[in-house]
C-alpha cells in the first residue's frame, strides 16, 4: 500500500482529513463545522466504512487495513524527508527516552521539541535507516538504526503510539525484546 494519493482538508479543531483508495480516514473531527465531526452515530471505532471522495458527509471513519500506521511510518522513512516524518506527529507528541546514568530520562513534550532533537543529530552528520518491526494495534515498533549508533543505548528500539493518524507517543527501549514484548509481541 502506498502513500495516500488524495487531498488533505482539515478544520480549526480537527487533525488532517486523508482519502486512501475509496477509503476515508478521519482523524478527529471534533470542529463544530467540521464534516468529519464526531457524533454518536459516527464515532464506531474500528468499524470501518466504506465511502468515496465524493461523499456529502465525512463520518468518523478507519482503513480496513491492519498496517496503515507501518506504512504511512515506511513511507515517512523512506523519504529521507524529515518534514514528512513531523507531520505524522501530533503537535503535543510526548517522546520518552531512556533513563541516562545519573541523569533524568530525556522527554519532548512537542513536535517541534522531536524536530530540535533530530535536526541536531543531522546537523552532526548522523542519519537512520529505520526497520518497522510489526504493528500491534495503534502500536509500530521501530529499529531506528541510526548511524553512528548511540554510544549508551546501541541497541535502542521504538514504539510508535497513534491516535487516529497522529503520532502521540514515542517510546523508546533498550532492545528490540523489550520493544516487541511491551505490544505483545
């Protein structure tokens, strides 16, 4: 499955609106005007349907697709466009990093704290080649293999969190068995 191919429309109070295929996805359309808004009758989460990009009304909507989050993650990666990969991120994305020795585990609390932290790791000359290691739920785990390696964590892992089609969380671990056992895996 590739990149979504169609428009993105959002409102004051909504997230991004994607059409996929014939499928809609609606990532929160809580705006009073919005007409992705969620209603009673519309906020059945995992139940997707079907609808075209010609629809009046944009119900809340999900992809019949169990790995939409890998791909969309695949594609943000292999882009090598960092712009690309901040904009899966929700604007309050929290990313906790590993407890350092005797110092306090490093957090971002934003998009634009996550960009600081790796436009430094850039401009230092490091980069990545990120492997998606399977998908649980909203739950991606990722071996971020970046180069150099983490002097204190070289075999780090994440899991990406998503709410809808947004990034929300980034956790990091010291391995992938301790990244792939916290989904289940």
């Amino acid at each position: 499955m590739g990149t979504p191919s169609a428009a993105t429309r959002s409102c004051n109070a909504c997230a991004s609106l994607a059409l996929h295929q014939s499928w809609i996805v609606v990532v929160s359309g809580d705006g009073p005007d919005c007409p992705g808004r969620r209603t009673d009758e519309t906020a059945n989460v995992g139940q997707p349907t079907k609808a075209t990009a010609s629809s009046s009304a944009f119900p809340t909507l999900w992809t019949d697709n169990p790995q939409v989050h890998s791909d969309r993650l695949r594609t943000a990666f292999e882009s090598r466009d960092l712009d690309q990969l901040l904009a899966l991120m929700d604007e309050n994305v929290l990313w906790r990093g590993l407890q350092q020795p005797d110092d306090e585990t490093p957090i971002c609390r934003s998009r634009a704290d996550v960009r600081e932290v790796l436009e430094r790791f850039l401009e230092r000359g490091g980069t990545g080649y990120p492997e998606i290691l399977g998908e649980v739920g909203d739950s991606v785990v990722v071996d971020p293999r970046p180069d150099p390696p983490a002097q204190l964590t070289p075999t780090l892992h994440q899991v990406y969190t998503f709410r809808g089609a947004r990034v929300v969380l980034m956790q990091d671990y010291p391995d992938r068995t301790s990244a792939l056992a916290s989904v289940g895996l």
